[in-house]
C-alpha cells in the first residue's frame, strides 16, 4: 500500500499539506522477528505499514499476551509515547518481512503546529486508535470466546493465513487447545 492511500485512510488532506506530511516519511525495511517497538522505552518514531504484518504485545507471567495486529495501512505507535511523551508499555513484533514509512514524533509535533490539516489528521490518528482500543476493552469484557473468534474471522479472516495459531490464541484469550475446540465447532 502506498503512502498515499495510507494518509487519505486515515483523514484526508489537501494536497499540500499531504505532500509536506509524504516529504517527512522515509522507507525502511525490517525482517520477520524484529522487534521494532519495545516496552519501557520512549518511543521516537511513528509507523505505518506498506506490507506484512506486526503484533503488539506484553510480557505476562505466564507468557506474551498479543493484543493488536495490524496489517497494510495500520499505523505502529505506542500511544503512551506519542500522546504522554512517556515509556511505552508494549512491544511490536514483525511478523512478516515488513516494509514500513517512518515519522519522528517530533517531526510530527513540528508539522502539527504548522498546519491545521496535519493538527487534524493526527487528531483523526489518536481518535481512531482510542476507538479501536475501547472496542477490544468492551468486547473482552462482554463477548464470549466464541464470538471474539467470530469477530475475527469477520473482520481480519487473512489473519489466520499469516498469523500462527498460537499468537491468534494469546489475542482472544485463550489457550490454542481451545482455540482448537472453537475452530472444530464452527467448521
């Protein structure tokens, strides 16, 4: 996906103000397994994936918890980074090799000031991904296993070709024998 669709997905922008936006980006490329994002560290950059897939991720006692997967056109953050100028709490996997447009935080703090288009568009960027969280906090709390499993099929059904089973699990809350189960009843 190109820079320019995943700008416009976001909110769009006059031209002006997106090529300001495109002209701070730069390209990078990182391997299956790289760890971009890493929890108690302050976060610097801001990312946006062209192609793969990541994972967010904490460390648990009896493991890592997934809570987030993003795909082409989803943005790589640590909130508590960007909005709070604080550590973050979360680590993000590469799950594919991924190729990614990277922004500093500060960079967009800087065009942000500058231009009330891109005040707006990060604006739409914090609003979208609060969204996003409260919707998973809602539906872990008052949806059973099974539908979470059937939200995810309904809304992220590639997942399954390119996530294991196991992070899949982690992310509904459940062990992968249960998964198992869940998958063999639908089917």
């Amino acid at each position: 996906m190109n820079i320019d669709k995943i700008i416009t997905l976001l909110y769009p922008l006059p031209e002006p103000s997106q090529e300001v936006l495109r002209s701070k980006m730069s390209k990078v490329n990182y391997p299956k397994g790289h760890l971009l994002l890493r929890a108690d560290r302050l976060e610097k950059s801001i990312y946006f994936i062209a192609k793969g897939v990541a994972r967010a991720y904490a460390d648990a006692p009896n493991g890592q918890v997934t809570f987030w997967f993003g795909q082409e056109g989803a943005p790589i953050l640590s909130m508590k980074s960007y909005i709070a100028e604080k550590k973050s709490y979360e680590n993000v996997e590469i799950l594919e090799s991924c190729e990614l447009y990277k922004i500093s935080i500060t960079e967009l703090r800087s065009l942000f000031e500058a231009d009330v288009h891109l005040a707006n568009w990060g604006r739409k960027l914090a609003e979208q991904e609060l969204i996003k969280t409260k919707e998973r906090l809602i539906a872990m709390q008052f949806k059973s296993a099974r539908q979470h499993y059937s939200d995810l099929i309904e809304l992220q059904p590639e997942l399954f070709q390119r996530v294991s089973l196991g992070h899949i699990a982690s992310y509904l809350g459940m062990s992968q024998v249960s998964l198992s189960r869940i998958r063999a009843g639908i089917q």
